[in-house]
C-alpha cells in the first residue's frame, strides 16, 4: 500500500491546502502541529444583490483567522480544522456576517491492505444576498438566508499499489437547516445519505480502469406537500479511467448516467447523463493548468422538483519567478430548474484574472478581478457583476 495518506475526503476537510501560502507550523510534539493562518480581503462588488435592476455596489471586508491542528502518529493520522469569517460591508450593516466552521478527520492503516477513515464537519454559514433562496429583484428587501451543515462520512479502502484490483467504500451522511426567512425556507430543510463503492482495475503503471455505483437517499424534515414531493433517491453509476503520468499530467474520468426516483408515484423519475471529469497538466514544474467539468444535481431552492446542473471550468496559473505568480481562470455554469412549470434555465459565465505577489513563503498578497455575466429565461434572475479583491494571507 502507498506510504500513509489521508482518504481524499478527508484530505477536503482538513488539507493544510487550506492556505494558499506554504505554512511550517508551530511543532508542538508527541506528532502533532499546529498550523495557524490568517486572511484579510478587501472586496468591491459592483452588484452585491446579484440583480437585474437598481444594481448597488460596495466595498466588503472579510476578515478570515483559522487554525489546523495536524496530528502524525505514524499508521493514524488525524486533524481538526477550524475557521471563522468576520464580512463587514461598507454601505449596509444588515449584510454583516460571522461564519464559522469546524471540520475534523482520521485516517487509520489497519494492515498493508486496509485503510479506514472517518470524517465529521458543522458549518454555520449564510447565502449573499442574491443567492439561495433569496434572488431576483426583490433580494435587497430580503435578509441573507442563515442555516447550519453538519456532516459526518466513513471510508473503507481494501487494496495495495502492486494490486491488479482495488475496492473503496463509503457512506457519508450530509443535513441541512435553516434558521431565518421561515416564510422561503422552511421547505427547504433536508437530510441526505449518500453510500456507493468504486472498483479500481489496473491498465498500466501509471492508469487504472475505475467502475463506481452510488445512490443518495433525500428526506425533508418538514411534512409539507413542496417538501414530501421532492423526496426520493437518486442513483448513479459510472465507468471511466484515471491516471497518473509523472511530470506530465493526472486526472480522472468517469461517464455513466444519473437517475432520480421520487417517493410520490405521480412524479416520473428522471434520467441523465452523468459525468465526472478533472484533468491537470503540467507542461513545464511553473506552469499548471486544470480543466474540469461534471454533471451533478442539487436540491432546488427554487420550483421544480430538483436542479439538474453542468459545470466547467479551466485555470492556468504561471509561476513567473519566486516571488511572483499570476493565472487566468473560466467557468459555464447551467441549472435546469426540474419539473419546474415555468421551465427555468440559468447560465452563468464568469472569468477572471489573479496575480500573487510572495515576498516571503508564509505571506501572500493577491489580486484577482471576476466577471460575470448570468442569463435566465426568467429575466428577474438575470444580473452582471465585477468582483476586485486585495488580499493578504499569512501562516505560519
């Protein structure tokens, strides 16, 4: 089996990639150390409702402390990240927010062939203005919506390097609640357990064929009939390959399709086509760029009975020197509104460009600007914006 690693999931909750400096840590023995970090950010945003109409710029501070805490123990790993975000705007208190969230993981290697891991983060957090299930014209009479996120997930990966086959399986648990806007969202409150196992086939040294099938059970929590209507479960099955070429490029493919069922027998399932793609290519150790796009669905925060959504994205980044770094950045994004009545559509187009300035390797100060640019055929969620944002991050 490879030298000791945190599953993937768990290398989401509790990466030190949280930081985009590079962090030493404070070493507090006995394996563990202790990474504590820090962002300011001054943004101005030239349509912070994400509105058609009447659009209202302003200025946001966010200020962003956190702290991992990272522990070795030679066949057990485990971490626990916490962060906090203090957002001020300039022109309207009412847009003030604190975010907070707490995310923990461990990782065990049971024998040369087995790995688990286990997995639990809370979230406290909000949507801007012109986001969830306040958009349109009518988002600046409206407070942000609040809600809290708690997930838990447990890994199992059965398997070895020298292996012909490997087989991982998960189950993760995800709930959502809202706690304002009672009149938008309390339909909206709902759980999802989601399990499936990925088979992975050796081609090559450096690519193996993967096989994965996984479903998600979604409930509401309130007993109303736009709630009870969007309860089911959906599968989904894919089949593609990843590889890792060294010095050239890693990524991983998979295609199949995604199938929605609903616990109300008046309502039709619903099938797509499915993908999950990310590819990063390194033409040269100072230059990287990442591709990816999937088909994935979502609870609606809207009609319809679900929102079936297509991503993509592309970034370079170039490394010019030590100290200086700049990339270029793109991205489509569609919602289908599902079973919807007015058959709403949206796209989005954003673009982008960033420069990082690294005078030390514990300090970042970074400049990005972002258009853009959405279309609906319901024109009050259309909208424009540009984003500025000075930044510094510092870690130690």
């Amino acid at each position: 089996m490879k030298a000791w690693k945190l599953s993937p999931l768990a290398v989401a909750l509790i990466s030190i990639n949280s930081y985009a400096v590079e962090p030493v840590g404070v070493a507090l023995g006995n394996g563990l150390t202790l990474l504590p970090g820090v962002k300011l950010n001054v943004e101005n945003n030239s349509n912070i409702y994400s509105t058609e109409k009447n659009e209202q710029s302003d200025t946001i501070t966010r200020l962003t402390p956190s702290l991992n805490l990272l522990g070795d123990f030679g066949k057990t790993q485990a971490g626990v990240y916490y962060q906090a975000e203090k957002g001020v705007y300039s022109a309207d208190g009412d847009d003030d927010y604190l975010d907070q969230k707490i995310n923990a993981g461990v990782s065990h290697e049971i024998s040369s062939r087995q790995e688990i891991s286990a997995t639990a983060s809370y979230n406290d957090a909000h949507d801007d203005r012109g986001a969830g299930t306040v958009e349109g014209n009518a988002a600046a009479a409206i407070d942000p919506d609040e809600y809290e996120e708690v997930t838990a997930g447990l890994e199992y990966l059965y398997g070895a390097d020298s292996a012909v086959g490997n087989v991982t399986a998960y189950v993760d648990s995800y709930q959502k609640r809202y706690s304002n806007n009672k009149d938008l969202t309390l339909d909206r409150d709902h759980n999802k357990i989601n399990y499936g196992a990925i088979l992975s086939l050796t081609a090559s040294p450096d690519a193996e064929f993967i096989l994965e099938a996984k479903q998600t059970d979604i409930t509401y929590s309130e007993n109303t009939p736009t709630a009870t209507a969007r309860e089911g479960y959906e599968q989904r099955m894919f089949a593609g390959m990843r590889w890792d070429i060294t010095g050239a490029t890693t990524g991983e493919i998979k295609i199949g399709r995604s199938t929605r069922f609903f616990d109300d027998k008046d309502i039709s399932s619903n099938m797509r086509v499915a993908w999950e793609a990310d590819l990063t290519w390194e033409p040269v150790t100072y230059s990287t760029v990442v591709l990816s796009s999937s088909q994935s669905s979502n609870e609606t925060n809207d009609a319809g009975s679900y929102i079936a959504n297509t991503y993509s994205s592309a970034s370079w980044d170039h490394e010019f020197s030590t100290y200086y770094t700049a990339g270029i950045s793109a991205s489509i994004n569609s919602d289908t509104y599902v079973d919807d009545a007015a058959g709403r559509e949206d796209d989005s187009v954003t673009y982008g460009i960033n420069g990082t300035y690294s005078p030390m390797t514990w300090m970042d100060v970074t400049l990005d600007y972002s258009r853009t640019d959405k279309t609906s055929n319901i024109s009050d969620y259309e909208y424009n914006s540009d984003v500025v944002v000075l930044g510094l991050s510092l870690a130690l």
